[in-house]
C-alpha cells in the first residue's frame, strides 16, 4: 500500500498531478479516467440495447428511445456502484491528536471583527455542545488572553 498525501496539491510526481480534487473528495487521475471510460461504455451499452430490444416492444420509436435513456441512466447508477467497488478512496483518514493552533488563530480572525461573547454567557447547552465537540476549552482559554492582554494595556 503505497502511501498518498492528504493534500493534492502536495502529490506531485515528474511535474504531472497525480490526484486531484473532486467534490471534495481526493481521486487518483488514473483511476478517475478509467471510472469515466468505464461509465461511458456501461451507459452506451445499456442505452444501445435496450434501444434494439424497447423497439420490438414499444408502440412508437419515440417511447423506445425515451426508455432507452432511462436504462442508460440506470446504466450510469450501476458504473458509479462498480467503479466504486473497483477503486478504492485516495484520502489518509488520521485519528489522534491535534494541533490547537488553527483554531487559535481562527479565533483571532474573528475576533478582528470586533469582540464576541463570553462562554458563560451562553446557555448550558451550547456550552455542552461546544465541550463536546471540544471548543470549549479553547474559546475558554483565548478569553483569558484577552482578559490578561485588557489587563496590561490598562
């Protein structure tokens, strides 16, 4: 198992992107060429044939090609399932610590807006929420710098 940046921007090899980014989700370029090709070929296939065969059966040409894109559709659904199953995710899924200092400076990002609440002041049940996410702390902690930054100042 080879292992693969979390960032796509940061897998780089012989100049050419190896991953990239799509919805949100990081694929590899190669695999993501082959999911299309395999997709398309699948939707054609389904689309084709159940053109030929809603010929024989349906009233008007019309209704066997509009049925026709339904199973080419249904085709597509049954590509993305495979290519699901044949590909797996290129993310690196890490659990463990933390680095707080992101949220500090998030912090202090918002607080250039002018000043925010205090945790006290906030009902017992955000206060739950934000401890069990694990803000609380944090947002705790970054009042009493500022309380110690206002003391000396003053």
């Amino acid at each position: 198992m080879e292992n693969r940046p979390s960032d796509p921007r940061a897998a780089v090899t012989d100049g050419a992107m190896k991953y990239a980014e799509v919805w949100g989700d990081t694929v590899d370029l190669k695999d993501l060429a082959k999911a299309v090709v395999i997709g398309g070929v699948i939707a054609l296939a389904c689309y084709l044939i159940a053109g030929r065969v809603l010929m024989a059966y349906a009233p008007s040409a019309q209704i066997a090609r509009t049925y026709a894109m339904l199973f080419g559709l249904l085709g597509c659904i049954g590509a993305g399932a495979l290519c699901a199953r044949l590909f797996a995710p290129k993310r690196d899924l890490s659990e463990g610590t933390h680095d707080d200092a992101w949220r500090d400076e998030a912090l202090a990002a918002l607080a250039e807006g002018g000043r925010f609440g205090r945790t006290e002041d906030l009902p017992a049940v955000v206060q739950a929420e934000m401890k069990e996410l694990g803000l609380y702390d944090t947002f705790v902690r970054y009042e009493a710098v500022l309380r110690q930054d206002e003391a000396k100042n003053s």
